[in-house]
C-alpha cells in the first residue's frame, strides 16, 4: 500500500471515529482484537476516546491488551477514572499494578480510591468481569463473541444500552437455542435483581433470599453494569452474615476470626464481660433482697435455676425470631405492637402450659401446694416478660441505631433472671403462711 493510500485510510478513520463514534464501536467489536488496536494506535486519543466509551467491556479489554504500552497508559489517563478503574480491575493483579505505577501519581491515587469499596460491600466480592452485549446484536454474534473470550461455565449474559445501562439478561441456553438473526433484545429477559456496587452485605442477602437466583448483577449509580455476583460468593455471604449475628448477639465482634490473636480477642470480648458481670450482680442483687426468705425454705433455692432457666429459654426463641425479621426486613420498626402482643401471647399460652407441667412435678417432689401455687404463677410472670423483652430488645436496638444483633442475649438474660429470681420469690415471701 502506498504512503497516500494509508494515508487516505486514516484520515477516513479518523473521520468516522469523530462523527459516528457509536456505529464505529459497532464495527470495531466486529473485527480482531490487534487490528483493531493497529488502528486506533494511529489516530489521535481525541477521536479514539467516544467510540471507547461506546465499546462493550469484553471488546475493551481484549483491545487494551493488544494497545501499545504508551497509548494504553495515555487512554487510561484520559477516559473517565470510573471507566478506568473498572477496565484495571477486569485485569490480572500483576498486569494492573503494571499500569497504575505507570499513571501520573495523582492520576493513579484517583483511580485506586474508585477500586477500593467499602468493607463488606458488593464491590468488594462481586466478579468486574461480567459480559455485556448490546441488544442489537444477533445471537450468531453473540456466540461469535463469546467464543474468542473463551470463558467457561457462564450460565448468562447481559444486554446493555449504548452507554453501559444494564437492560436485562439472556440464558446461555436460551441464546444457544435462539434462532441466528434473532437479536438479544428479543430473548433477553427482565432485570429483576441487581444491587448497587456500595450496597452493604447484608443487601445482597436480602436480593437472594428474596428471588432465587444464580448470579446477582452489581450496577454503579449510573446503573452501568460494572460486575456479577456468582452463586458461590452469595452463598458465602449468607454464611458470612449469619456467623456474624451469632458473634454479635453473644457480645463478640465481627471482626474477631478463629485465628485471632489472643490480645485482640481480649479487647472485643472483655468490655462485653464487664458489662454482662454488673448485670449478674443485678440478679444476684435481687436474690439477696429475699435471703431471709431462701434461708427459711431452702426448696426455693432448689427450685430458683427452673424459673431462670425455662424464661430464659422462652425469651431466646423470640429474641432469634425477631432478630430474623429484622434481618430479612419483614418487619419494620412500625411493626413492633404487633410483634411485641404476638410473643406476649405466645409467652402467656407457654407459660401456662409449662407452669402446668412444672406444678404436677413440684407436687410430687415435696407435697406442697403452696410451693406449687408459687412456683406455677413464677413461670407464668417470667415467661411472658421473657416473651416480651425477647421481641422488644431488637427491635429499640434498631430504633436507637444500634445493631440489633449486639449483644442481644446479654440484656435478655439480664431482664429474664431478674424478673424470675423477683417473682418466684417475691410470691415466695407473699404466700410463706402457704409454704
């Protein structure tokens, strides 16, 4: 080819890069990885930046890597740093870190802040390597495409708009099936679930518990599609987020793990253990109130760990289902009258049944009807408070900013010894003529 001819070509490129930014994507994606990089090397970055921001991101990685180093670095430094950030975080650790120390300082800090996400968040376990096809193109070239990226065990893809808006999604088997000129639009199916990049753990849980789905698309504020959550880290979440309200409702951190340096585990727990010592003082407190009463009749004393111990369980049961509500948002704070009487009734029909069965022992055990008449009226009072407080602690915890999960338990067995140690031996010492 002669000098003119090639340079005919090329001022006809850049010609239409200028003024058709979005049909020249539409033909690059068509055509190799390396040529097209041959010909954008030769152009001007201001006429190759719009039809960059056209391309899909597959095409844009695949073209990126066949870039000259000095044009590569030049692009980054000029196209947005949020579309930087994701087509640095879509390569290899190594490759990645290869560019950024090449970047202007100033340059480099901006986009490694736009690739750092907040702890727990979505950004930070979802897969920046999701495929986006534009609607327009036919599943002929969709396969073509999926074909040269050579990924395996994709169940989906996803179909965006020109600039990058997540649309919908097409099954890898529906597209297999799908006619050659049938275009993706036309199979694609509705976006039913995505969550933001910034959305915390505990969102993505509830996007999966709520819909059954195998991957979950994680969209910037725009609404541009930047990656996919894939089954396996959506079930670590789950995991991860039901282990940490274990530890929060026994006064644990969630930062604390099994390997944990012991000085580290010490700071987490101890402030907790004080504060759950002034507590058993409390109820010990209380118990001493009737000492005379415990030294006169010594059943008491036998029989005090039954009352604690069954409200302490009742107010477990509804302490573990109110949290569970709250976690997976089917109840709201506005929700609380209706919680608080349900586990009050629930607490008052157990409590009879179970003051029932606790009488028919303590009868047999010491013939005593007033000891029964205490004992059955003591577990009627301390389950139904136990029922009470166990739905009634969340959920202020919640009303006061408070992680409804922390520490939990610990007021709850605060309210259920002290309200049992009181009355079971407060009825003790009002009916001891009985005794």
């Amino acid at each position: 080819m002669s000098r003119k001819a090639a340079a005919a070509i090329a001022a006809l490129n850049l010609h239409f890069l200028l003024d058709y930014p979005r049909e020249a994507a539409r033909r690059i994606e068509a055509m190799p990885p390396d040529e097209v990089s041959a010909m954008l090397a030769d152009q001007p970055v201001h006429a190759v930046l719009p039809v960059w921001h056209s391309l899909a991101s597959d095409v844009e990685q695949a073209v990126f890597t066949e870039l000259p180093e000095s044009r590569a670095v030049e692009l980054l430094a000029e196209i947005e740093p949020a579309r930087s950030a994701a087509l640095l975080s879509r390569l290899d650790e190594e490759v990645r870190q290869h560019f950024i120390g090449l970047l202007n300082t100033q340059v480099a800090a901006e986009i490694r802040k736009l690739m750092q996400y907040p702890p727990d968040s979505a950004g930070q376990f979802m897969d920046p390597r999701a495929l986006a096809f534009r609607g327009e193109l036919t599943a002929h070239e969709a396969l073509a495409r999926l074909r040269q990226t050579r990924r395996r065990g994709l169940r989906e893809l996803y179909v965006v708009d020109d600039d990058g808006r997540l649309e919908g999604r097409v099954d890898i088997q529906d597209l297999a099936l799908a006619d050659p000129d049938e275009m993706l639009a036309r199979i694609a199916r509705k976006i039913v679930d995505a969550v933001q990049d910034t959305a915390s753990r505990e969102d993505v849980v509830e996007k999966m518990q709520q819909d059954a789905v195998t991957d979950l698309p994680v969209i910037d504020f725009d609404g541009r599609l930047v990656g996919v959550i894939h089954q396996a880290m959506l079930a670590s979440a789950v995991q991860q987020e039901t282990t940490l309200d274990i530890l929060t409702m026994v006064g644990a951190s969630r930062d604390e793990r099994a390997l944990s340096s012991a000085r580290f585990a010490v700071l987490k727990r101890l402030p907790w253990l004080q504060i759950n010592l002034l507590t058993a003082f409390l109820a010990a407190a209380v118990v001493g109130l009737f000492e005379s009463t415990i030294a006169k009749y010594t059943a008491l004393a036998v029989l005090l760990p039954v009352v604690a111990g069954q409200s302490g369980n009742a107010g477990a049961q509804a302490l573990a289902v109110t949290m569970r509500g709250l976690v997976l948002r089917e109840i709201s704070l506005r929700h609380w009258p209706r919680v608080v009487f349900k586990e009050f009734n629930v607490g008052l029909m157990n409590g009879l049944a179970i003051a029932a069965t606790t009488a028919i022992g303590v009868y047999v055990w010491s013939g005593s009807l007033g000891l029964v008449l205490v004992i059955a009226a003591a577990m009627v009072i301390s389950m139904v408070t136990a029922g009470f407080a166990g739905a009634l602690v969340p959920i202020m915890l919640q009303r006061f900013g408070q992680d409804p999960a922390q520490s939990s338990s610990i007021i709850l067995t605060t309210v259920t010894d002290v309200v049992g140690f009181f009355s079971f031996l407060g009825i003790a010492t009002l009916f001891s003529s009985l005794l």
